[in-house]
C-alpha cells in the first residue's frame, strides 16, 4: 500500500515516541526525509495557545505535504516567527495559520502546476506586517481550492494575505463560506503585480464581487452558480402549465410578461 | 473510457463527482462514460470549478437508466449518445437559496428573504398585472 507516513507534531509535550515529536526540528529533518510525503499532524495536547514554529524553520512540503489540525478539539493554530518559512504545502486543513511576517512570507509556493487544498483553513495576520503571508512565485500556474477557508487581513488592514510575484497564473476557487466573520472579508486579501492573472470562481456563499484593489494584473472572476440549476416550486395557479421548474425559467418568464406590460419597453 | 455495467446482468451503480469532470474535448462527441445494458445508474455532479462542458459524455442503450442529480454549478447537459430514461433533479432549491433585497422600499411589508419567496410574490403580482397566469 502506498500511503503517506502520519507525524506528528506535539510541542510542549514530554517523552514523545516516533512518529510523535515535540521539536520542530525532528519534523523538519522527517519531512525532508520522506520527500514531503506526508501528513503532518498538529496536536495541541500539551500547549496552551499557538503552537510556535520558529524563526529558523524551513520546511518544503514539495507539493506533497498535508498539514492537520488535530487535538486537542479537532482544530489547531500555528504561530509562525518572522524568517520561518513553510513551502509548498499541498492540504492545509482544519488549521489556523498566524504571523506578522517582515522578513519573508510564511508560507510559500514555487512549484508549477502545484493543486492546493484547503478545508476548515484560516490564513491571518497576527499584526501590521511588511510581507505578505502567501506568497505565490514564478514560475508558477497554480490551482488553490478553498473550501470552508478564509483570508484575513483584519490586523493588518489593506494587505493581501496572498501575493503573486511575478507572471504568476493563479486559479482559486472559494466555496461554502459557512461560519465566517463578514460576507466582504475576502476583500483586499489577493494582490500581484501587473504580470500575473488570477481566475476566481466563487459560489453563491461568497458575494459577487470581491474586492482587490492591490492586485494589478488581470482578473476573472466568475459565479459557478445559475439560476437554470436551481430548482423552484411554482404556485401553479400562477402559471398557464407547465409551470417553470428551476429559477432561471420563472425569471425569464415573468420578464417577458412584465416587458410586454411595460408596452414592450425594457424593465427599468 | 469508462464502461460501467455487465451486458448479462446490468449493474446498479452510484458516481459521486465532486470537482471532477468528464472530458472528450480531445475526441468530439465520443462518450467518456459508458453504460451497459439494463444498468442503472446513480450520478451527483456537484462543485464543478473550473467548469468542463459534460455535452455528450455519457452514452447508453435505451434499457439503461441514469438518475442525475445536479448542484447549482452544473446546468442539464445532451446526451445524445444515452438513449435510456434520464431523470435529472437539482439538489439547489430557491427556498434554500438567500436573496437580499437590493432596494426594500419596492417590497410591502418584510422583504422576502429567500429566492422562492420573491420569486413566488412577484409572479403573484404579475398575475394581478397581467389579468391571468404567467405565459
């Protein structure tokens, strides 16, 4: 069988047994070992707060690595110092990712054609910071689906959380944005230069439009949702039958009828 | 391609694709999926980002069947190649869905605040207009 290696990360603990660690460092040479081929579990137990990554990490995923929350309550947080640095993370989920970075960005990807996952993932600046907290480098055609995560910039008004450098062409998805702080906060949060692109696809549980005025380059940005694949329930009195059974068709019908009773003119 | 159900005894499947597509952009027209006889099939397609046209990726004979059910992010689909019954239902429903009005003042009373609600109002109101159900 052929599945990834499960570590763990338990810092503040005592007496760890392999693959259980308490020192960053042993995941570090770990990960390396296997080539990023991994999940990297991230347990609280025996920490208050935000588990600490250092200043001085320096781990690469290489496109493979899944990093957790665990325990203790199934979500975990993780503090990264200013010079640490993750790179190339493939899954991200049920975890809370914090710095105020300045010397470098936290979180880093530089592979082409990387697909990134993330579930239950938060990505939020701790404070003001200068560096961006994703940074996204060339060469790099990279594919981000988000799902129940989100991007704060609320400690640190105005800067992107994820910056692409360069002619980076970036395709992220946002979806089922349940339980979050504001239908606009993804607002500001993507920023890169004139040379990069950015295809955004929303759901219906993000609003229309997002907001980024500190990204330069070119943006798509498109609902997945119609209102053909949606169904709706007709009072059929209302309608000479068939009634309309999806939401696209009863609009389209009652437009007709209202622009016929509007002496043909448009709907204002 | 795909070939799913056995010529003798049909099969009795179920194909959940979330994010996941099915693609003959390189061979026009030809089915990516294919059914046997007397299969039965179970289809969800939902969260499709990134969308890739399903026209024309599922065939059949007319002994099989196909249930579809389709979020908000797939639109039916031809199928010219199925020739089995298709039943297609949306899993998104309008009084599921939130609508915020953009300008309460056009609504008496409390705003509708659900897709089913304004839809069901306005076309009430249009019957009213028109003298008679919606054409």
């Amino acid at each position: 069988m052929n599945s990834k290696s499960i570590i763990t990360w338990a810092p503040g603990t005592t007496g760890t047994v392999a693959p259980v660690y308490s020192d960053w460092n042993d995941i570090e040479s770990v990960v390396n070992a296997l080539q990023g081929n991994a999940k990297l579990c991230i347990d609280m137990t025996g920490l208050p707060g935000f588990a600490q990554v250092p200043a001085t990490a320096s781990l690469d995923g290489k496109g493979r690595l899944e990093i957790v929350g665990v325990g203790p309550n199934g979500e975990a947080e993780l503090q990264i110092a200013d010079g640490g640095q993750i790179k190339n993370v493939q899954t991200w989920r049920t975890i809370v990712v914090r710095a105020a970075p300045s010397a470098k960005p936290p979180v880093k990807y530089d592979i082409d054609g990387m697909v990134i996952d993330m579930f239950d993932a938060t990505f939020i600046y701790s404070a003001v910071a200068a560096a961006a907290l994703i940074s996204v480098e060339t060469p790099s055609y990279i594919a981000m689906f988000m799902v129940e995560s989100a991007l704060h910039n609320n400690h640190n008004p105005g800067k992107p959380v994820i910056n692409l450098v360069g002619n980076v062409v970036a395709l992220v998805s946002i979806t089922s944005n349940s339980f979050q702080q504001s239908p606009t906060q993804f607002d500001g949060t993507i920023g890169g230069g004139t040379g990069s692109s950015l295809n955004l696809q929303l759901d219906g549980s993000l609003p229309s439009s997002i907001s980024l005025p500190g990204f330069a380059g070119a943006v798509t940005q498109t609902q997945i949702e119609s209102a053909q694949g949606i169904a709706f329930t007709a009072n059929a009195a209302d309608w000479i039958s068939p009634p309309p059974s999806n939401v696209q068709t009863a609009m389209q019908r009652m437009v007709n009828l209202l622009k016929s009773l509007n002496g043909g003119n448009p709907i204002p | 391609m795909i070939f799913m159900g056995s010529p003798s005894s049909g099969a009795y499947l179920i194909l959940l694709m979330t994010d996941s597509g099915l693609m003959n952009s390189h061979n026009p027209g030809a089915p990516v999926l294919v059914m046997g006889p007397n299969s039965v099939l179970l289809m969800s397609i939902a969260t499709v980002m990134f969308p890739i046209p399903f026209d024309n990726t599922i065939a059949g004979p007319a002994s099989a069947s196909l249930e579809l059910q389709l979020d908000s992010t797939q639109p039916p689909f031809p199928m010219g190649g199925f020739l089995g019954p298709v039943t297609t239902t949306f899993v998104s429903v309008a009084n599921a869905l939130g609508y915020t009005p953009g300008a309460p003042g056009n609504w008496v009373g409390p705003a509708p605040t659900f897709v089913q609600q304004a839809l069901d109002r306005i076309a009430a109101r249009v019957v009213t207009l028109g003298g008679g159900p919606i054409p």
